[in-house]
C-alpha cells in the first residue's frame, strides 16, 4: 500500500506523507472507564476530555506535523517556522494529557519508599507537597498545568506551573511526574467555578503508583 501510494504522489509530496504516516500519534486508550474516577471526576467531563478534547490535540498534532515534514522537504524555513506554535500547543496537548490519564486511578495507593524519601527531603511532609501543588494550579492565570517534576541536575522535586498547553520536559528540562490538568475543560462541567475545590478532589485520585514508576525511571 505504501508503494502505491508513492507512485501516484510527486516524489517530494510522496515521502513526506510517507514519512508523516510512519510517524502519527494516536489517541491513547484510557486505562480505566469514563465513569471509574467518580465521584472525583464525573463521566461526561472524562468522555468529552478524552475523546473530543485530546483527540483534537492528536489530529492537530498529526496535521501541523504533515504540513512541518512537507516545509522540511521543501526547506521552506518560513513554514517551518510559522508551524511552531501548533506543533508546541498541539502536540504539548497530547504529551500533557497522556501522562495525565496514567496519574489518576479510582484506586487507593502510596507513594513509593524511594518517593517518599525524596518528597520528605524537599517538602517535609506529603500534605506540605499537595498545598505547595494546589496553591500552583489554583494560581494558573488562565489555562494551564500545575506540575510535580524532578530536576536531574539537582535531583530534587520542583513543584511549577506550566501555561497553555506547555510540555514540562521541553519547556523547562524537568522529569514530569505528576500533572494537574486546571484547564475548564477539566472541571467546569462539574465544579464550576471552583477551581479549589477540584484540584483538592484529585489529590484522591493520584495514581501514586504511576508516579513512583516516572520517579524511579528518571
Ligand atoms: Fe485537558
């Protein structure tokens, strides 16, 4: 299939979609249902964020990055340039939003020995690292992301905010292991105004056991 489609299209046109087919990112599945974080998260807010609102980051990811391998074929640098802005809020959008699904379970776990040790070192305690989190994404201006990250140059733990759609690991150098989605997307359905109130709900639902895995791999 790939042959053919190489012979109808312009040699140049033909391996750029070539490649971009080899390279597109796709959707990831949830790991629980739609309906398993309530009563945290409610089901309509996880459908419509994962199959509509990170989709739309996946296809306009998928879309900027054909139009940015068709710029690079033809060394069009002022396409490639003007391309950048999709290319980081999309694809920052599907980056964000993966790792995010994989922090939150509807079940009970802990912070692993090793995180908890590193948690103590920087925080103190784990309650002092949730309120240092939750003043962080309460005090997003606008869209964003709170973020626990590891620093590797220090080895400590960084509590940041990320605006818009803004990769931890691209834009700042840290090891992303905990994500807060404050987006309205994420919780006005459900929560309103009240951007508090959701993000002290998460801390109920935080895939401890995810986290201690990126910890313990970075
Ligand atoms: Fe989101």
């Amino acid at each position: 299939m790939l042959s053919i489609t190489r012979q109808i299209l312009p040699k140049t046109r033909g391996l750029a979609v070539l490649t971009s087919v080899r390279t597109k990112v796709t959707l990831p599945e949830l790991p629980y249902d739609y309906a398993a974080l309530e009563p945290v998260v409610c089901r309509e807010i996880m459908e419509l964020h994962h199959s509509k609102h990170h989709q739309a980051y996946v296809t306009n990811f998928n879309a900027a990055k054909e139009q940015l391998d068709e710029a690079v074929a033809k060394n069009d640098a002022s396409k490639i340039i003007s391309l950048q802005g999709a290319l980081r809020f999309n694809g920052g959008g599907h980056i964000n939003h993966s790792i995010f699904w994989k922090n939150l379970t509807p079940e009970r776990t802990t912070p692993s020995d090793a995180l908890q040790k590193a948690i103590i070192k920087d925080f103190k305690t784990l309650d002092n690292l949730k309120a240092e989190l939750k003043v962080a994404a309460v005090g997003v201006q606008g869209s964003g992301w709170a973020w626990l990250g590891l620093n590797k140059k220090t080895g400590n733990l960084q509590v940041v905010q990320c605006p818009n759609q803004d990769p931890l690991a691209a834009t700042t150098g840290l090891v992303p292991l905990f994500g807060i989605d404050v987006w309205e997307h994420a919780y006005y359905l459900q929560y309103k105004n009240l951007r508090p109130t959701y993000v002290d709900a998460i801390f109920d639902i935080v895939n401890w056991n995810d986290v201690s895995e990126r910890f313990s791999s970075a």
